[in-house]
C-alpha cells in the first residue's frame, strides 16, 4: 500500500506485520508542512509536540520550530515555538520531554526549557562547557530527573532539577556507540537508549552500568541507524531505524518483530501510552504520522482474520501530492 501524504516531498509505504492474539486501534493520521522533524513528546490526554530543524540537522541556524498538535493529533499551531520570537533562540531541536508544565528540548548543546501553554521560553540548561554539541535524546523519570545523550562523545547527561538544574556525567562509554533515543522502561525504571553507530539497545542501572539488550553480531546485522525508542503501558519497547526505514517492536520477552518498513528516514518517536498511538516523524520527508498501535488481549479470545484498516491504514489510494 503506498501512501502519499499531502505537502510531502515524497512517498513511503507502510507495512504492518500481523501477530496471533492482538487487537489495534484503527486510527491514523498524516500530518504534513513540517520542516526536517526530528524529535517528538507526548502530553499525556492534551496533545503532541513535533521538533523541527528547519534545515539541515545540526546547524546553528536558529531557524528551528516547534508544532504542537491536539489530542486528536490536529496542529494547532505550526510554529508553536519558533526561533526569533522575542527571547526565544531554537536551533536544531531534537529529543523533547514534558515534566509538569515545562517542555525540555535538547538543542545541539543546550537544553532549552519553554512553558508548553504559551511556548515562552523559562529557562535554558547549557552544556556547552562540557563540550557537548550534538544533544539528542531527551527522558526523564517520575521525580523530574532528566538525561540527555550526546551522541559525538558517547555520554549521557543527568539533569537534577532538586539541585538547580545540576548537570552531571552519568556514563561515558565508547559502548554507547554514538547514543540516541533514550526513555525510561516503565517495568523496570532503568534507562533504555539506542545507538546511531552500531545499531545497539542498551539499558544502564542507577549506578551507571550498562548491558547490552540487543546488538548486531558477525553473523546478523538486523539493525542499522537506530533513533528513536519509546515503551507503551505493557512494557513493549519501539524503535526506529532511521537508515533502514523501519520500525521495531522487541516485547517484553525480547520477541521483536518489524511492525513498519519502507519507511522514509524515521527519527525520533513517541508513543502515547493513554491512547495506545505512536508518533513518528520522517525527517526527510517533512512529514509524520500517528498510527494506532495493536493491543494486546485475552490469547483465549476468538481470533478474527485483520486487515490493513484494523491497523489505522485508512488512506485514499489516489491521494496526491501538494
């Protein structure tokens, strides 16, 4: 099935795979007019946020924007948050984390706190002194801690905001192999990233030890330029390959399966746990899409024979291109 969503440079193709004893939301929605997205975060029952470059990724341009969409997945405002807007400085947003009423945004080498009703900017994190240049993944746990990876000098950033927004060196590790995504595994509450140069999952401890969960071996490289990662409530993690077009799903007994293919440039994801969703943003394609996610229920149940609308695929097959 291809799918040609309006204002976008080109066309990708979805492809679900269908698993025994599941359910799924028949949702979707593209939304197009964006610019380079790279980065997404979920508020919980309100709505969604996409990170924009506005041009090429890393530059200090200060060109970068923020759209921000209703629950229903609508865009409410475009240019949401935008550079040059009074005190307001975005360059190549990426990762993004909501914690009460604060948006956190990494950004290249600062993390740029906005308030998410009114988009003004309240405070601003810099790393720069660390010698951090390329912020991307962004997550925090449930007392407001954050962590941020940059990815050119394989660390992970803690921010704690009971001491004034600290920032500490949580764990740097040539391991990490060029971190990305980052979230906090709901089940265990230990910290799970992806890697962009060798395609690894990787989860450390509060004391900072890390164990690899997955990786390419001599004999199998199922993974290439991983970027996003995110867990839905039954503890299922997500993960975008942005090189590979694909999107994984790896449960919580390490059965992974590709739920998405033919995908064009995947970055970082959101899933919304409430809903069941996730939220993707194609960088080069200047679009994303949120689909419904598949269920899992009672494997005594009567299974039924699914379809590709049971998957929020519901898209005319003649659409064009803007």
């Amino acid at each position: 099935m291809v799918l040609r969503l309006p204002h976008l440079t080109q066309s990708f193709t979805l492809t679900c795979l269908l698993a025994f004893g599941l359910s799924s939301i028949a949702w979707a929605n593209p939304i197009g007019n964006l610019n380079a997205p790279q980065g997404t975060a979920v508020d919980p029952g309100e709505g969604y946020f996409i990170a924009n470059a506005n041009g090429d990724p890393g530059d200090r341009n200060n060109h970068g924007f923020i759209t921000k969409l209703n629950q229903d997945g609508e865009v409410v405002d475009l240019h949401f948050i935008q550079d040059g807007q009074g005190p307001t400085v975005l360059h190549s947003p990426t990762g993004m984390v909501l914690v009460g009423q604060h948006l956190f945004v990494a950004d290249l080498d600062t993390i740029r706190v906005f308030d998410k009703t009114t988009g003004k900017p309240v405070y601003s994190i810099p790393l720069a002194r660390l010698n951090c240049s390329s912020l991307t993944g962004l997550t925090a746990r449930s007392d407001g801690r954050l962590y941020v990876s940059d990815t050119n000098t394989n660390a992970i950033y803690q921010i704690d905001p009971a001491q004034d927004y600290k920032v500490s060196l949580f764990v740097q590790d040539d391991r990490l192999s060029g971190p990305r995504g980052l979230a906090i595994n709901p089940r265990s509450g230990r910290l799970v990233g992806v890697s962009w140069n060798e395609g690894k999952i990787f989860e450390i401890d509060e004391e900072g030890t890390i164990t690899e969960l997955m990786a390419n071996t001599f004999f199998s490289r199922r993974f290439h330029n991983l970027d996003g990662i995110d867990f839905d409530r039954f503890g299922s993690m997500y993960v975008s390959d942005f090189t590979a077009g694909k999107i994984w799903r790896i449960r919580p007994d390490f059965k992974k399966e590709v739920i998405a293919e033919f995908l064009i440039s995947p970055a970082g994801l959101a899933v919304d746990r409430q809903k069941h969703l996730i939220l993707v943003p194609y960088l080069y394609a200047n679009g994303a899409e949120i689909n419904g996610l598949e269920m899992p229920v009672n494997a005594g149940q009567k299974r039924k024979r699914r379809t590709l609308s049971d998957y929020g695929l519901k898209f005319p097959d003649e659409a064009t291109t803007d």
